[in-house]
C-alpha cells in the first residue's frame, strides 16, 4: 500500500510540475523606449513606471545618465503588455549624483506630482514605439 501511495504522489506531483511548466500563457508585449525630461534636460536615476489604470500589471524602468529608458513588463521580458497606463515617476534611494541633482531646481517637488497618486501623465501602448518623450513639469 505504501508503494501505491508513493507513486501516486510522485505522478500527481508530476502531473503538477508539468502543468505549471506549460501553463505559461505568454503575454504579447511592445517595446517602449525613451526620454524623461525636466525643464529640457534628462532626469537621470528615476523609476518610471507605468500602471494599468484598470488595475492591470505595466511596467518598469529605471532612467540612465541621459534620461532614456527601456520599459520591461517583468523580469527578463522586454517591453510592456496593450493597455492604457498612468506614467508615474519616482526616485529610487539617491536619485543621482549631487552635481547632476543640484542641476535640477525643484525635482523633488515634480516627483512628487508624478507620483501614483497624482499623476496627469497617461499613455496608450497600441505598438512598439522607442521615442517616447515626457516632459515633466510644475505646471
């Protein structure tokens, strides 16, 4: 009886491991590419992240020296899913350099105006597009 009981939690084990394997729906995904600029000038060291506003899942990036950003939908899948996202901004620990911060007059007060909560920004992925711009702004 054990023997039985045994195979049958390694087959049914199987069976799972199998079917979690094969259950990865792949979900289509369009690169989005481009540019964070404040007053004109690249934002360098922040998040931006784009979030459903139907509550589902976006994506991320994290800007470079320049401001350029490539979105990513999760960990090693490019791009983000078809959707309609609030873009929000936000810095991640020390933002960047002193002298490029410094550079920056009320950054903290524009990241905070594109935070989830408050955020005007929206953008609508219907295809692969590596020249988004976004203009941040007090205004």
């Amino acid at each position: 009886m054990k023997k039985v009981t045994r195979a049958v939690r390694w087959g049914a084990l199987c069976v799972l491991a199998l079917a979690t394997v094969g259950c990865g729906n792949k979900v289509k995904t369009y690169e989005i590419e481009g540019t964070l600029l404040y007053d004109g000038r690249p934002v360098p060291a922040v998040d931006v992240t784009f979030a459903g506003e139907d509550g589902s899942r976006g994506g991320s990036a994290l800007t470079n020296a320049e401001g350029k950003f490539k979105m990513r939908f999760a960990r090693g899948v490019e791009g983000i899913p078809k959707g309609t996202y609030k873009v929000c901004v936000s810095s991640k620990g020390e933002m960047a350099p002193s002298e490029e911060r410094d550079s920056l007059p009320d950054i903290d007060a524009a990241l905070e105006r594109y935070s989830f909560k408050n955020t005007p920004l929206t953008y609508q992925v219907e295809k692969t597009d590596k020249d988004v711009k976004f203009e941040l702004s007090l205004e």
